[in-house]
C-alpha cells in the first residue's frame, strides 16, 4: 500500500467519493441473433462491437492524412489477430473523402435473436482520437419488417450518441453511416449499446453498501452484493411511460468505484467490480438497486442425477485441480452423492467442501479457488449467466450440462 495512501485514510478526518455507472439496457440483446456490416480493414475486431468493453488504451496510430501527431499519446496499430486483449473495435475497409462523406453508406444491421425493447440505441465511436460519424441514420424495424422508428442525426458533434426515442418489441436495427467529422478517417465503432448508461456520483448517491465474502470450505457458496440507494430526481416516475424504471431488467451492469480523497483534494479511485442487477424498489425520494456478482446466477440451472456417481463427482473435483499446479489435494475419503436435482450453485459448494477449498469471486467475476493447505491459488473463468455450463477453462476444456467432461484439444 501506497504512504500518502495509507496516511489518507488513518488521518483524524477522511473524505470519500463513489461513482456508480449503470448499464440500462437490454441484457440480451448481444447475445445471439446476427450481425452484418461492410468489408472491415485489417485493424478491424469487430466483434468487440457486443463485448461491453467501452475504454480504449490510446488512440491507435495509422496513416490517415492530418491525423498521427507526434506527441507520445498514439499506440503503435497492433498485428492483425494479435491476441493482446486491446480494445480496438470495427474499422471500416472504406475511407472518407477529402469532406468526409463516403462514396457509398457505410451500412450496420443487427438482428436479435428475439424482440427486444429499450430506451434509446447508443453508439459509441473512437472517443480517444475524437473520430466520430457526423451525419448518419438509425432505423428500428420490428418482426413483420414494418419501420418503427427512423432518427436523422446530422452535424452530431459528440463521440457518444444515443438515439432520442425509445424502441419496444424491436427485431432488428440498421444504421446508415454517411459522413465522418473529419476528412480521410474511417468508420470507427467501438461498442453499440441497446439502451443508455446513467452515472451517479456526489450527493445524488444516498448510500453504498458492499459485502465481499470468502467461502471456507463446508459454508456454502456466497456471492458479492452491492446496494445502492440514489435520489429519485425525475426519470423513475413509475406512471411515466419514459420512465427508466420502465426498462430496469435483471443482468443489467453496475461498475462501482470507490474513491479516497487526498490531502491534495485529488481523488485516488479503486476499482470495486461489476455486478448484475438483481432486485429495485422506487419510491418518492429514492432509488434502491441490489447487484450481485455473476455467481449468483449460477442457481438458474439445474443438473440432473442421471449422471451422478460417487467415482463422477471425485473425478470431477480432481480435474479441476488438475487445469493448475495444485498437486496436494485434501479430499474427504468417501465423497457423498446426491439425489434429486441442484443447481449451479449447490453443485459449485459441493466442490467447496469436497476440496477444502477457500473460494471467492474476483472483482472481475471469476471465480478464485485458494488450497487453504498449501495457500495455493488459481483462477477460472465464469460463463456467461445464459450459458448453462459450471466452468470454462482457459485452455478451452469445459463441461457440458451435464457436468459430462468435454475435451476439446486444450
């Protein structure tokens, strides 16, 4: 820990801020359905289009006329394909011309993979280099391809925008792209959001509450919770038909961040996580969210006994430790089967106490497994909450629903 740190908050009197971001939008609307767009350029990762990753490094360096400048902030344009984690989002193949506009539209269409309703369709361009479309058109469509709403935006002067109308029971989407807000650059998209995101900070948050907790072996297996409480000024009025509140839907996305003010009056912020919202209450003064982390979806599931047997939940409690460096295992002698049906969850603590494990879910939602008797640790990725599987493993192996093991080459 840091001195000035850890004087801050020892000192007689301590001073703390939070920001709270919340991502009001349709939790499925990236997950399946199709995407089309026009020919990408080499830099182009399109997918990560979907992948609510919002936050570029730096602003990548090409040779886009008037563009690169000198001055120690650019980022070398990474291989194509590298795998190195960078957020770069879709790059057209097409370039502007020397006014901006495109020989031909630069045309988005996204179709979900069932009806979808949100606030507003929020297009997040190159915020880093400032390159952002100027004029350009959204349509929502819904199943009978009947046009449901059309927006112009023309002069947009804004990296971030979000359509000022509200899509209900929407199956498909297309933007039309016509001109950049400079000459010679190419379409740059970072994210594409069904919905909006709302940042509470000062004294428009009443109050946070968070609990982390670690697993000692035999206790089950406990989530992260966040609870928040924030001024209803305007925006929640249940009776509104444009209400928020209207559009609150479980899985939605709160970032948290606490901050420590320093003697200096800067604030050093810590990242606290993400979580998923899970319940809300509006009244006339307040609005009150719980979030957990994503382990506590893991009770949506359910495994069947079919498959169980006393050598299959041994076995599958070795394989696990057997992805790490974890040689020494303490596993009880004679592990119980079950009878019945458990779900995600029950089958995760049973894991728990099989293996004498500390267990914990990381602030960026993986699950952490600590061998209490050699303090030993490795980490392994959760899955998406619609995914009905228990793990996946770096390496690609993963099992099936019915906790089947599935060797896929890794």
């Amino acid at each position: 820990m840091r001195e000035d740190f850890q004087n801050a908050i020892y000192q007689d009197t301590r001073r703390t801020a939070a920001e709270i971001v919340y991502q009001l939008t349709a939790p499925d609307s990236k997950e399946g359905g199709g995407m089309e767009f026009p020919d990408e350029s080499e830099l182009s990762r399109s997918w990560q289009m979907m992948n609510e990753e919002r936050n570029q490094p730096a602003p990548v360096g090409t040779l886009e006329p008037e563009y690169w400048s000198l001055e120690g902030r650019f980022m070398i344009a990474p291989e194509a394909g590298a795998d190195d984690g960078l957020e770069i989002g879709y790059w057209s193949a097409a370039m502007s011309d020397e006014a901006g506009y495109f020989a031909a539209p630069q045309v988005i269409r996204r179709d979900f993979a069932f009806a979808q309703s949100f606030n507003a369709l929020t297009i997040t361009f190159d915020i880093e280099s400032q390159n952002f479309a100027m004029d350009f058109d959204t349509e929502f469509y819904d199943g009978f391809d009947n046009l449901v709403y059309f927006e112009q935006a023309r002069g947009n002067d804004s990296p971030v925008y979000a359509t000022s109308a509200a899509g209900v029971n929407i199956a498909y989407c297309i933007m039309r792209f016509f001109r950049t807000n400079n000459p010679y650059r190419f379409l740059r998209i970072i994210e594409i959001d069904f919905g909006i995101t709302l940042r509470f900070t000062g004294d428009e948050i009443f109050s946070v509450d968070l609990v982390r907790e670690g697993n000692y072996s035999g206790q089950g297996f406990i989530y992260p919770e966040l609870r928040i409480s924030i001024a209803n000024r305007g925006g929640y009025n249940l009776l509104d038909s444009n209400s928020y509140a209207n559009y609150f839907l479980q899985r939605q996305r709160f970032t948290y961040r606490h901050g420590l003010v320093m003697p200096n009056g800067m604030i050093d912020w810590i990242d606290c996580g993400t979580y998923f919202l899970h319940d809300w209450r509006v009244s006339d003064e307040r609005v009150e969210f719980t979030a957990r982390g994503r382990t506590a979806r893991l009770s949506a599931g359910i495994y069947r006994d079919s498959t169980f047997n006393l050598f299959d939940i041994q076995q599958l409690a070795r394989k696990i430790f057997a992805q790490t460096d974890i040689d020494q295992l303490n596993l009880a002698p004679q592990i119980p089967g079950f009878f019945g049906n458990i779900n995600h969850r029950q089958a995760m603590a049973m894991l728990i106490e099989f293996t004498s494990c500390l267990t914990f879910e990381t602030r960026d939602n993986r699950i952490r497994f600590v061998d209490i008797i050699r303090d030993d640790a490795f980490v392994l990725n959760t899955l998406p909450p619609h995914q009905r599987k228990i793990y996946r493993w770096i390496d690609d192996n993963s099992w099936d629903d019915n906790l089947n093991w599935i060797d896929n080459g890794g």
